[in-house]
C-alpha cells in the first residue's frame, strides 16, 4: 500500500478534498516540473512516455521499495518474479514457470534463461535467493508479506526453492510486486543502490538526467525478455503534488499522461485529451481498532461501532466532497475484485436517530469522547468526520502528528479509532492487512474464531475462483461485525495525450508502465 505526504494550497474545499485523497496512492510527494516538452509526435511507439506521480520513491533498494505510484519507477528497473497483468491476473515473469508441493508448504519456481543485469551479470536463482533473504531481514511491510517463508534454496541456477512454514496462497501475488523483485547481490546491500540501483527490468535509471526527488528518466534495454510490453523508448516521470499542476503540464506539453483533478477533466477533453476515468483507485476508512474495548470501553460493543457506521452520508460525501469521483461503500474491498459484494453497500443506511439509539441502548445515550490522530492526509477530511460523529454524540478531538511519524504513531495502539486514506490492494493484501491478528492495520490484534477458520482457510485456497468464495465471507464478517466504517472509494482520472492510451480499469492495484500503451498498438505481458 501505500499513502501520504503532501503540502496543499488553499482552495475550494471540494477540490482540495479530491486533491488530498489522490495521496492515498503514494509513499511520499513534492512538486516538481521541468521544461522539456513531450509532444504526440514522439508518444507513440519507440517514443517517449512523460508521466506525472504524486510521490517520490523512498529508496530504490530492494528491500525498501514502497508501493503505491513510486512503483511505476522501481518496477520499470526492476524484474518481479511474476508479473500481474492490468485486470490482476498472475503470468510468468523472471520466473517462467512455478508449481507447489501437495503439502502447499514448497513452492517451487523455474526461471528463464539468459536474464541479465544491466551490469552484464546473469540473473540466477543465488540472485533470487539473496533478494529474498535480504527482504526477510529487513523490517517493514515487504517483510510481512514474506512472513510465511520460512527458506529460500537455489539447488541450480535456474531454480528456486521457497519453503514455507504454512500455507500462503497469497505468495504468488506477492511475489508479483515489491516482495518479489530480482536485485543484483553484488551491489543491493550498498548505499548507492537508493539512488543507483542495477536491476534486470526492461529499463535502466539514466542517473545523468535524473533529479532525485523532481524527474526520473528511464532508457529502455534494447535486449529485454518481454520488450513487447513496453512500447515506450524513454519513459519520463516527473513528481508534481498538485494535480492543477499535473492538468498545467499536460497542456503545456511537459507531460502526456497523469491524474488530474475532476474539475479539470472538462476542459481536458475539449482540447482534444483521452480520459479515462477508474471509479476507485483509494479509500477513506475509520478503522474501530480497539474491539475489545481495552483502551475506549464503547467500541467494545457491536451495538455503538454499528451506531459510528450508520453517522455518514456516504453519497452524499461522494457527490459534495469528491464531486461524484468515487464511490460510497460500506466496505474495504476493491469494487472491481471478487470479494465485493454490493449487498453489502444496504447494510448501514445513514440514519442519525438509529444511531443515536443504539448508542443510548449500549449505555451511551449522551455520547462519548475520543482522540484521533490527525495525519498530513487526513487534515482536510478532519471536519467531515468530526460534524458526522458529532451528529451522533462522539465528540472527536485531534491530536497532530508529524509526518515522519504517520506510520509508528498509526500502529502505537496509542489511538483506538484512526482514519486512513489508502490506495486499494488485492483481496490477500486488503485481508492480510486488516483481519490477520499480525496485520499491519490491525493494530489491537482482533481475532474471532469464525475469523480464524476463515483466514486459515484462504490461506490454504490456491484455487482462485474457490479463495475469492472465502474473501467475501471475510469481507461481509468485517462489515456485519463493525471492525471499520468505510465510507467512500476515490476515483482517479487519467489523461492522456493523443497516441497513448491508459490501459487500466482498477482491477489490479498496482502501478505499472504496462498500464499504458499506444493507441492501436497489441500487447504482450509475458
């Protein structure tokens, strides 16, 4: 996943909002803008790709690459054991093919021959090996999603063994995103690699042209395995943070595609832009972590995290806050995956004096107070939920937190109710996430013995069609059981310049140069 920082000029409270929200994409974000211009004549195929984020990549060390659109960077350099295709499907990446053992517990991959580095060194499975290794050892969220493994062999060149302490049908996914990149053993550990790293992706970092922190520009390699797939010969990302900023570039010609705020997209389109608009790309959650009612007694009762469900005006929210560019929900799950379930949108109608009920018939008929911690990407949203809780009778008081520690302030267990703006991930992650007793946003460790089974059981599920049965039952436990108060999907909007086509449609979440291509061109994904 993924969120986070971003400075915001004062404006029209609705703008700023969908401004804001757009963060929940990024590891961190400044602004920036160059005066190279990326004209269509040379967007098309074998040209330049000159794309607009919203955050800096933190490091492009293996072991501390952040998800979120500073992927778009670090996965053009890096090659991922498999790869995930623009609707979330699963294909062969550095790895050519993989098989499990009868057990689930041996997960065995075979790599493809003649991979090299862009040192010139082959990539084998002792570079796999160490990769991973190093990823294990290293704290943070790539770490947990390699928790189950518990060693990795390279019996041959070619092939890698992963042996597991358990089941975990959500490796292979994960080995298609930051867990399972390839980096170089002999440079990975060094501290130049943050900034200078050798990978074996279909692009190489020009450090020459490159500003940390402003512009990344990418050279694509002439030799790469699955060249098909990336029709750009020089990708170009720039960071710009305001989305005004992002819509001023691309009619300025600096940039041919980007995200842009809804307010811009009218006059976009007139002058001749493709839009392509994803109804949910990130999420606005309050998360009821302290179930148990160890640190806030009343969100121990099922009967008041009902009553904080029931205090919002979910569409309401989406059509005044986000200007329609999201979607209400009452849940976590990504509305394109297979675990949503749209019955599960009836399930908390907004209803005021229902909610003021149940919170009388819990032994609260005059409300209760809380603290929350207010983050650089939730200042905005401050005000909404702080009326919409009040209507109620909770009385919300914010305390600030600095931006460098978003993160340890979220998991201190120091706040028993917290919002989150955050980019949508796949079933496994979202599940892994916010139901494991370990999850990095379970922070009260709640468990539930249905919960438990359910979980074991998507673990042990490599059949997708049978796993996604059991994510929705995991999905409809959250709601039904109050374990957060979801309340609205935001939308992105991309533009792109005649001659690039955006691919996606947010049903895979991650940020990937293959979700674009040109206009009329075929694909390839492996």
């Amino acid at each position: 996943m993924r969120t986070r920082l971003q400075h915001l000029r004062r404006r029209p409270r609705s703008q700023t909002l969908a401004t804001v929200a757009a963060v929940a994409l990024l590891a961190t974000a400044t602004s920036a803008c160059d005066s190279d211009t990326a004209t269509s004549s040379n967007s098309g195929a074998g040209g330049t790709l000159a794309l607009s984020i919203l955050g800096t990549p933190n490091s492009f060390d293996p072991a501390q690459l952040a998800e979120g659109q500073a992927t778009y960077v670090w996965d053009s350099i890096y090659d991922t054991l498999l790869l995930q295709d623009n609707k979330g499907e699963l294909h062969p990446g550095a790895a050519q093919n993989w098989s499990y053992s009868k057990d689930e517990r041996t997960l065995t991959l075979k790599l493809r021959q003649g991979m090299k580095f862009s040192s010139g060194e082959a990539v084998d499975a002792n570079a796999v090996k160490a990769t991973l290794e190093r990823t294990l050892q290293t704290p943070g969220q790539n770490q947990l999603a390699l928790a189950s493994v518990s060693s990795v062999e390279a019996p041959a060149p070619s092939t890698v063994v992963i042996r597991l302490k358990r089941p975990d049908a959500s490796l292979l996914g994960s080995l298609s995103t930051a867990p399972g990149v390839i980096g170089d053993p002999k440079t990975m550990a060094n501290k130049t690699t943050a900034l200078n790293p050798v990978g074996s992706g279909p692009y190489t970092l020009d450090t020459k042209a490159t500003v940390n922190g402003s512009v990344y520009v990418l050279n694509r390699r002439d030799d790469y395995w699955n060249k098909k797939a990336y029709p750009f010969k020089t990708v170009k990302i720039r960071v710009i943070a305001d989305q005004t900023a992002s819509a001023n570039a691309l009619k300025a010609g600096e940039t041919n595609a980007g995200t842009v705020d809804p307010s811009q997209v009218s006059a976009l389109k007139a002058a001749g832009f493709g839009i392509t608009h994803v109804q949910a790309t990130a999420g606005a959650y309050l998360v009821l972590g302290d179930r148990a009612g160890s640190k806030l007694k009343p969100l121990g009762d099922l009967r008041v995290r009902k009553a904080i469900n029931m205090a919002f005006d979910r569409q309401k929210m989406v059509t005044q806050i986000l200007r329609g560019s999201g979607k209400a929900t009452d849940q976590l799950f990504n509305p394109q995956s297979k675990a949503y379930d749209d019955a599960l949108n009836n399930v908390y109608p907004y209803d005021v004096a229902g909610a003021k009920k149940l919170l009388a018939e819990a032994g609260y008929p005059n409300g209760f107070s809380v603290t929350m911690p207010s983050l650089v990407f939730t200042k905005n949203f401050e005000p909404i939920f702080t009326q919409a809780l009040g209507d109620i009778g909770i009385k919300v008081t914010w305390e600030p937190v600095p931006a460098q520690q978003t993160v340890t302030a979220v998991a201190s267990g120091r706040y028993p109710m917290f919002l989150l703006i955050e980019g949508l991930a796949s079933d496994a992650v979202t599940t892994r996430s916010f139901y494991s007793p370990t999850g990095f946003r379970n922070v009260f460790r709640s468990t539930d013995p249905k919960l438990t089974k359910l979980l074991g059981q998507a673990s042990e599920e490599l059949d997708p069609a049978k796993a996604a049965g059991i994510y929705r039952q995991i999905n409809q436990f959250g709601v039904e059981q109050a374990w957060m108060a979801p309340v609205f999907y935001i939308g992105s909007d991309w533009v792109t310049k005649k001659g690039i086509a955006y691919l996606g449609d947010g049903s895979s979440t991650m940020s990937t140069i293959r979700q674009f291509g040109v206009t009329g061109a075929s694909r390839s994904e492996g």
